[in-house]
C-alpha cells in the first residue's frame, strides 16, 4: 500500500527482492517510512496517514503472531486515515528530502550522449521508458516537456 511495489521481485536490486525483507527496517521508526514511500505519488500523500500506516504495517509484521492486530482492527485504524488532508508536498521536510533526491540524480553519471535517460516509473516501481511523441521528454518530475530543436542545416542546399 505504501510502497506500490509487489510482495516479490526478482527485477529488483538484490535486498529488494522481498518486500518485507527490504521495508521491515523503515517502518518501525517515525520519519524512516519516507524511503519506502511509492515516487509515483510525489507528495500527494498525508504524512500523519502514511506513518500511521507504516507503524500499522510494523505491527502487522510482527514475528509475534499474537502481537498481530486482527484485521477488524486493522479496518479500524485505517478508516480515519482516509479523512486526513496534511499533504507531504507541503512539508518542509519532504521538500528538502526531494532537493536532496534531485541533488543525487543530477550528480549521477550521464550519457554518451551528455543527458540523462528519459524515463519514469512504471506501475510496480520499474524504471520505464515512456513512449512520447517526437520532440517531448520526460522531466524530473514526470511532466512532458517540449524539446525544441535547432533547424538543420541541408549541406546539399547553397
């Protein structure tokens, strides 16, 4: 639910294959949950609801059988959740981690030809190539933009 990744993924990076395995560790603390956070969503999230749904998924998780909220509870805690409008793109501290996040890619290697793939992520978190017309990339942030062109010049023209 928080991450829009599937239970199992061999197309992942190793440690990331097993969900669980890979989001155990961010859950059980208050403001770790932000790197399991689906991208896609771009801050269009509550933050109190994705903790309270992170510490949820903890406790779900718990190797304890009996310390597991039944699922009636589980209902419970997630229907006020829906009524929560404390949107993360207006938190300073998302805001920062996402300059950090595009600080890091803009560091990152480009290619042969000098700019960065255009791609975005696909629906289980994939890296995807977009299928644009002619002439528009992707941005960082998902956008299309319009690439304009210089005009070539024809040598076969006087």
């Amino acid at each position: 639910m928080l991450t829009g990744r599937r239970s199992m993924d061999k197309n992942r990076p190793n440690g990331e294959h097993n969900l669980v395995a890979w989001a155990r560790p961010h859950l059980g603390e208050k403001w770790r949950f932000y790197h399991i956070i689906d991208p896609r969503l771009e801050g269009n999230f509550s933050i109190k609801g994705a903790q309270k749904a992170a510490q949820l998924a903890h406790n779900c998780l718990s190797r304890d059988p009996k310390a597991r909220p039944l699922m009636s509870e589980v209902v419970e805690i997630l229907k006020p959740l829906l009524n929560l409008k404390d949107m993360a793109s207006s938190s300073p501290f998302y805001q920062a981690m996402q300059a950090e996040k595009v600080a890091a890619n803009s560091n990152s290697p480009n290619d042969r030809n000098g700019s960065k793939p255009q791609s975005s992520l696909g629906r289980n978190g994939q890296q995807q190539m977009r299928n644009l017309p002619n002439g528009v990339r992707n941005s960082p942030h998902h956008q299309p933009v319009k690439v304009v062109q210089s005009p070539k010049t024809d040598s076969k023209q006087p």
